[in-house]
C-alpha cells in the first residue's frame, strides 16, 4: 500500500497515528524513521494492523488524495437531502427569490403508498386579490428561482402532493417581501433638476454606469418622459 | 464644508494550516500584510510624524484579527518575509546588467526591508497594536464587522444566527481593542431591513450601506447619499457615493487601470523558469505571485513596458489632485441644494491599497496631504460626523449589497453557489437544534458542541461561495466550506447518538481554533433576550486577548 502525502503531515500526527499503530518506542523515533517504520507496516504482504478499525480510519486521511487531509476523521460526504420536508424561500433581488426544498423519505413513503400523485409548488402573493399559480416539480427538483412580479407584497411558497381529487400541504416557506422603491413610483420627481444631482448623482459614474438595474430602470423612465 | 468619510474593508477568511509546513492559500495573509496592511500602516505613521491630520475609518475583521494575532501564522509570515528578501537580492543580482530593471528590485528590497523594521519595532510584531495606537491618538476609529464576514440577508430568517456572527464581531472587537466598536461595517453591504434591530442590540451606532439602499428605500430620501440616515430605532446608515469610489473601483475607468500603473498580472513566479523560481513557489511547482512585477499595465496589450515608478508616482499625484477637484466640484454642485455640508461615504476594501492597485498607498497619501492643505474639505470618522450633524432623516434604507447586480445575485447563483445556502442554513438549524436540546454542557460535550458552533459560523463566511462564484480558487473554496458542513453535520449525527467523536475534536480544535471565547449556548434562541456580553466585558483588565 502506498502511503501517499504522508509526509505532509506533521510531526504531531505522524506520531499519533505511529501511537494508534502500536509502534514500540516510536517516541524515540526521528520523523524519517516514523515514516519508514509506517511504510512497512503498511507495505503490502506485511500488514499487521493493531485494529484493523484503524487501519481503515488512517489509511482514508493518508492515501485518500481525494478527501485530503483538509477533512477530518469521521466526516460523512454531504447529503443530497437532508431528510426533513421543509421549504425556504431567500431573496435574490427585485425580481426573484430563489427557493430550494426536501422531503423526508418517511413522507416520501407516505405519499407513495396513498397512490399516484403530483409534486408542485404554490406560490401565493399576500394582500393579493392574485390568485395563487402552481409549478410542476418532480421528485428530482430541490430547488427554484421564483419570480416576483408585483414590487411591494409578500410571497410564499407552499411545497403541496396532489392526488386526485385532494391536495395536501407538505410544508410552506417563509415570506419574501419584494422591495418597492418610492422612486419607482415618483419618478417624475427626480425630473427637477436639483433632485438629480442629490439623489442620483452619487449613484452615476463619471461614465454614466449605473450602481444598479434597478436605479438603472428608474433613470430610463425619468429620462423616457 | 466637504466631509470626506474614508472606510477601510480590511479582511481575509481564516486560513490557517498547521498540518501543512507551507499552505498555498495562506499566502493571501502574507500578501495582504507585506502589500497592503504595512505599507499603509507605513504611510499613516510618517503622516503622523509630519503632524498631518487625518480621520480614516478601519474595519479589521474578526477573522483577520485571529489571524493576526496567531503565533504560527505570524512566524509563518516571517519566514515569508525573509524567503522575499532572499528572492530581492537574488533578482537584484539577476539584474546586474539592466539598470532600470534592477532599480525596481532595489526598490522591492528596500520595501521589504522598511517592512521588517516597521513590523519588528514600531509594531513588536503585533500589527494591531500599530492600528490601536493611531487610534488612541486620534486618527483612526477601528470597527468590526461579522464574525466570519458572512453575507447576512442569506441568513434574515435566522436571527440567532445573525445574532451570533454580530456578537462575536462586537466581541472580539472588545477583547483585540479592549474597547466598544461604534461603527459596523456590513460584509458586501449585505443588508435587509429589520437588520438593525439586531445591530443595536450590540451598541453599535452606525453602518456603511451600498449607494442604492437609500435611494431604493420605500420612503423617499431627502439628502441622498451626502448625509446619514436614520433606521426607526436609532441606527445610522451611511450610503457609499458611487460617483467618487467608482474614480477609483471601476475597472475600466478607474484610477488603477491607468497605464502608467504597475501591471499587476505579469510577476516574475509566472514568467521566469521554475529552476530559478522553484524556491519561492509551492510543491510541486504550483506558481504564484512573489511581488517581484516589473511591468506598467501599458494598455490592452501582452507587450508591456518597463515600469517607471516615478512616472506612476507623478500620476498618483495627478489623480490625487483630479479626486479632490471632483469633491470640490461636487460640493459645488450641491450648493444650496442640502441643507447642510455634505459627507462623502467612501468605502473600499484595504487590500485594494498597495496589493491590488501598488500606487494605492501612495494615492492615499497624496490624498490626505491635499485635503490637510484644503480650506473646503476635510477627512472625518461617521462617529464625528454624528457629533456634528445628530439629527438625520428617519427612513429605513432598501435590501441591497455593494456585490455585482446590487442584491444577493453573487451568493445565491444557481449555476455556481446556490447550492451553499441549502446546507449552511440547514447548519445553523441543527446548531440551534443542538443548542435547545442540549443546553449549558460542560467539559467534552461543551467543546464539542462549542466547535459545531465555530465550525457554523465558519460555514456561514461570504468568501467562499464568492470565491466559487468568481472560479477563482475553486477547489479549495469547496473543500473549505463542505468540510465547514461537513463538520457541523459529524458533531449533529454524534449527539443525537449521545457520542463525541474526540479524535475529530482534537484535530478540528486545533486547525479551527479561532475565537476560543466562543460559547455554542448563544445559538439558543432564549440568547436573544439577554443583554448583549459586550457590556459586561471587563474592559480595563490585564487578560491573554
């Protein structure tokens, strides 16, 4: 077995892994006859493995050059699902939250064992006379960009099974507030000007950039009028 | 009266490799040091020695401070130092025969050198005490920021988590300056209203906002972004002047795209041969910047010329001059326009002076020596600001960042990052999770679950997803912030077993071992009701910081 980077551990963990490996007198050892001593205990045809739990552990942060020894021992490689049914729902910018979503294998059971069915997302605007409007998802989605039509109200998100007939509500998100800027509104007013050079003055490079597409947005109408 | 209102971003993600006798990614530590920090800590106390006044703002962030207060990565740095002068004087000799290119050497290695003087006796090694000092004589005022510099309004449905990275900013700000920050700066001006709420909680008076979250606020700004605004509970909020920063930030109108500039992509680790270089690089030949550029940026061409410092320098001086008349002309403008002397909010990152733009510094300096000559403009802190002009608009400022597209498109992009903020926000659920169920532990589950906490906030840092964004060191940005993940879900799947994994604790305690005052019950979410520690913190007191 070839131990790949193990000298790029340090002094310290050499030994402590010379110490799980029930190396006699490794404490008097220098770092190259650490090494070595380590070398041939892992050489193939010679393996004595103090506990072969170990071995296995050690042998995953010294020749893995994958997980490297920037990982710690134990760590499990990040799930795909967290196995909650949850939804969550984040701003990303004036137009659209971006959402991303789970369920449980115990739901996910549940539901199929009540018969064929549909996964959606609702999305609901509040203080809406809107009406809700559904996605399709499938089972391999996990996550959206939502879009937020309407500057000023408040969207969420339901994550919803649909059977025949009946829909069931698995998890909802937390609101998203899409931001309504006074200006978007009363642009005429930044058409004195005055008001130019206060309000959008700072917000213009010398070049004519803008900080944003937003404030873009809003100089093209002043300027449109 | 034009108020010029200067706030330095200092900050770099914790990067600390004991298990490495050399890391490539520490380097940005070292770089930032030698490029940046010293030589503006340099300029800074030579202003002071003429008795020129100046007002500037810091931000060092807890991160930085952790690691510049660390023993190994400061030895570290050292030896960084001394394998640079040891490259000068090998190039200053390579060189022999072109005078001009060999006076750039010589002029690196005196750079050096004055760095090592500055760093072994004016600083005695402890960079902060350097900033510390400046601002105990008045010309600096030094604020926090969050813990691991996270991008907050990914995390608004966490207030626990907010909270806990806000805390630990005030903290360790209280702990490395043994006093109250008053100011806070925002990581990316990443804000969402109600973020105040929890500002405050902590004593902090004030924060540096992006230039459109004023302007794009519900209600109506009055002054725009030449004076603070006022959130509904108290909280100050200057927004950046994108006219003037943009002078310098813009990358193809600003200063340090000038072609008389020092070319910062052509450096002698990338363009001599790896014989020569081998020493000065990483294993197995992975190259990488020594500081050793000898080109101006010349223009859009791989033909560059020789670099002329005094000519770079003449136009620093030039474009020192240009940014004061484009105050003076401002002020001008608005005239009768405000009811009041305007303040000019100009926020950047530090690294940009002497690192990413090598004339920075010395730009810097002809600014304040300009403004110190000036009847009509002077430099002023947002605290002193405040002393002067309390009264501001009551208006809560819009959802916004300084990032590209002006809102949270860098940290939530679906083609490279979005993927972070499924775990991260699972991390801090578990971490609260563990905090409730498991409260106030004591001995090997109470540094087990106080590492879940650090390795949460770890996790939560803007810099990596930013870095993935920007495919900039990719790889080690995914391994950072999966093992952050990776590590909180270990000690998560643990306690729900009743085990500690204690070989994990030791190797995670001593790589992550950044804020050692830390405590995991403050992700209980019963720790928003009590009063913030920072008031109880025993300011004064002789202690191992």
């Amino acid at each position: 077995m070839n131990l790949v980077n193990i000298d790029r551990l340090s002094d310290a963990e050499i030994k402590y892994i010379a110490k799980q490996e029930n190396l006699e007198g490794y404490e008097d050892l220098s770092r190259e006859e650490l090494i070595e001593a380590l070398e041939e205990i892992y050489d193939e045809g010679d393996v004595k493995p103090a506990n072969e739990h170990n071995t296995a552990k050690f042998l995953k942060t010294i020749v893995n050059t994958d997980s490297d020894v920037l990982q710690f021992p134990g760590v499990e490689p990040l799930p795909k699902n967290y196995n909650v049914t949850e939804i969550h729902c984040i701003l990303r910018d004036y137009n659209w939250a971006y959402c991303f979503w789970s369920i449980s294998e115990l739901d996910m059971k549940k539901l199929e064992s009540e018969g064929p069915f549909r996964l959606g997302l609702k999305a609901y605007v509040t203080d809406s006379s809107e009406k809700p409007y559904l996605i399709d998802i499938t089972k391999n989605d996990s996550s959206w960009s939502i879009e937020l039509p309407w500057p000023g109200k408040g969207y969420y998100l339901k994550l919803i099974a649909q059977f025949s007939g009946k829909e069931r509500i698995l998890a909802q998100s937390e609101t998203v507030i899409s931001p309504d800027p006074y200006f978007q509104k009363h642009s005429t007013e930044l058409r004195n000007p005055d008001t130019w050079d206060v309000l959008v003055s700072p917000l213009l490079s010398n070049g004519g950039e803008t900080v944003c597409t937003i404030t873009e947005e809003i100089i093209k109408n002043v300027r449109s009028l | 009266m034009n108020h010029v209102n200067f706030i330095f971003n200092a900050h770099l993600p914790f990067v600390r490799h004991p298990e490495y006798p050399k890391f490539l990614e520490e380097d940005w530590l070292y770089e930032a040091i030698n490029e940046s920090y010293l030589p503006l800590l340099r300029m800074m106390f030579k202003l002071k020695e003429e008795r020129i006044k100046f007002s500037l703002t810091f931000s060092i962030s807890p991160t930085l401070c952790s690691m510049l207060q660390d023993s190994l990565l400061m030895e570290r740095f050292e030896s960084y130092l001394n394998s640079r002068l040891e490259l000068g004087n090998k190039e200053i000799d390579r060189l022999s025969s072109d005078d001009e290119a060999r006076k750039l050497a010589e002029n690196y290695v005196a750079n050096l050198n004055a760095n090592v003087d500055f760093y072994t006796n004016i600083c005695n090694r402890n960079i902060l005490s350097a900033f510390n000092l400046l601002e105990n004589e008045g010309f600096l005022e030094i604020i926090t920021t969050t813990a691991t510099h996270s991008y907050l309004p990914l995390y608004k449905d966490f207030p626990v988590a907010v909270n806990s990275q806000i805390e630990i900013g005030a903290l360790m700000h209280s702990r490395v300056f043994d006093k109250q920050s008053e100011g806070f700066w925002l990581p990316e001006c990443g804000y969402y209203p109600g973020l105040e709420e929890l500002l405050v909680r902590h004593n902090i008076k004030w924060t540096s906002l992006s230039s459109q979250s004023l302007f794009q606020s519900n209600e109506k700004v009055i002054r725009g972004n030449y004076a603070p605004v006022k959130c509904p509970n108290g909280l100050y909020c200057f927004a950046r002047d994108y006219n003037l920063t943009s002078l310098i930030w813009s990358s193809s109108e600003g200063y340090p795209a000038d072609p008389d500039y020092r070319e910062f992509y052509r450096d002698i680790g990338y363009d001599l041969d790896i014989e020569y270089i081998r020493p000065y690089i990483h294993e197995p030949d992975v190259r990488v910047f020594t500081g050793f550029k000898y080109w101006a940026i010349t223009g859009k061409t791989a033909e560059k010329v020789l670099y002329n410092p005094e000519k770079a320098d003449n136009k620093a001086k030039l474009h020192a001059k240009h940014f004061i008349k484009q105050i003076i002309n401002t002020g001008k403008k608005l005239q009768n326009k405000i009811d009041r002397d305007p303040i000019y909010t100009l926020s950047f990152d530090a690294e940009l002076f002497g690192h990413w733009w090598y004339e920075g510094v010395s730009w810097l300096e002809y600014v304040i020596r300009e403004i110190n000559d000036s009847q009509s403009i002077c430099l002023i802190t947002p605290t002193d600001y405040l002393d002067k002009y309390p009264d501001a608009q009551t208006l809560t400022p819009a959802f916004s960042s300084w990032g590209e597209g002006g809102y949270s498109q860098v940290w939530l992009d679906n083609s490279t990052n979005a993927w972070i903020a499924v775990h991260t926000i699972r991390s801090v659920q578990r971490m609260t999770e563990l905090a409730c169920r498991f409260p106030n532990q004591s001995s090997l589950k109470y540094r087990f679950l106080t590492q879940a906490a650090r390795e949460t906030l770890l996790a939560m840092a803007s810099d990596w997803p930013f870095i993935i964004h920007n495919k900039t060191s990719e790889e080690y940005a995914i391994k950072r912030i999966t093992g952050h993940i990776q590590n909180v879900n270990l000690v998560y799947d643990n306690m729900c077993k009743n085990a500690v994994n204690t070989e994990w604790l030791v190797k995670a305690e001593k790589r992550n071992n950044i804020f050692p005052f830390i405590d995991y019950n403050m992700f209980h979410p019963s720790h928003l009701e009590e009063p913030s520690p920072i008031y109880t913190y025993n300011y004064g007191e002789d202690k191992a910081k």
